[in-house]
C-alpha cells in the first residue's frame, strides 16, 4: 500500500514571498558557510554535491540552516559561490559572516527568466534610487519541492551600499 502524503515527499519548507518581496534585511555577523559550484557556461554540474556536503557538515555539527537560505554568487561562467545560512560556526568549513543591508525583491516562475528577473531588478533599484553593490540569488526551494508546492519562487538580494 502506498500513501498519498506527499508531505513527506517535501524536502523544502514552503516559503512565503510576503515576508521577503521589497523588504530590506539587516545582518550582522550573519554566518554562513561556503562552497563552490562547477557550472559549464553558467549552468550548475555539481549543485546537489555541494548541497550534499553542505548537508553533511551542518549535520555533523548539530547545527541548524537558518530560514533554509542559501545564497549563490555567480562569479564567472564557470564558477558558482553558494553561502548556506547556518546558526553557529561548522568545522571543516570555510565559515563566513555577512554583515550590511540588503534588498530583496521576489520573483517567481523557470529559472530560463533569470536574465529578465535580474534587469528587472536593475531598473526597479536604479528607479527607486536603491544603490546596489552586489547581488545573490536565492533559490527557495528544490525543483521537486517548487513542482509539489505550485510555485518555484527566487529572491534577489541586492547587498545595498
């Protein structure tokens, strides 16, 4: 017999975009570990290994993710930064801490309107006179989880001077 819950399919909390479109957050020492994700002309290859490590470091830490957050920093078309919210330091990790303000805006649908979210983002910042020095992409929750839930949500945060 087979159950219908698909509950206990949902790896991803559900997330909800009220508490996060055109907010700015405040953080101080927020802390966060960090990886790195191979992409081959912007597209991720190792993606759910570094998520797996992640998982792992923070489970052998007895330590928490924080608001599932995890954000990513294309640097090159080649390389990915991920920076995975954590509630205290994890050894063997590179542990970082992020401090400053920053300004999220919602968006949601494929990640093929990357490019349109991120000009969109640009011109809403650029008219609301909202300096943005850097941007990190947030991707809420796994494409299973996007799939059960209806709704494939990513947050922009843009690290405001």
């Amino acid at each position: 017999m087979t159950s219908n819950n698909t509950e206990s399919k949902i790896c991803c909390p559900k997330f909800d975009p009220k508490l996060w479109e055109g907010k700015t957050v405040e953080w101080k020492n927020k802390k966060f570990i960090k990886d790195k994700v191979f992409t081959l002309f912007y597209i991720p290859i190792n993606f759910g290994a570094v998520m797996t490590r992640f998982t792992k470091k923070v489970e052998q830490a007895d330590a928490k993710v924080v608001d599932w957050l995890c954000l990513s920093d294309q640097t090159s078309k080649w390389n990915m930064d991920l920076y995975l919210a954590v509630d205290k330091e994890i050894p063997n990790a590179e542990n970082v801490t992020k401090s400053g303000s920053y300004f999220c805006k919602v968006y949601e649908g494929d990640f093929r309107e990357i490019e349109n979210w991120m000009k969109d983002f640009n011109k809403y910042t650029e008219e609301n006179d909202i300096d943005v020095k850097k941007m990190y992409m947030w991707y809420t929750t796994c494409p299973k989880c996007a799939k059960k839930y209806g709704h494939n949500y990513v947050v922009i945060l843009g690290e405001i001077k």
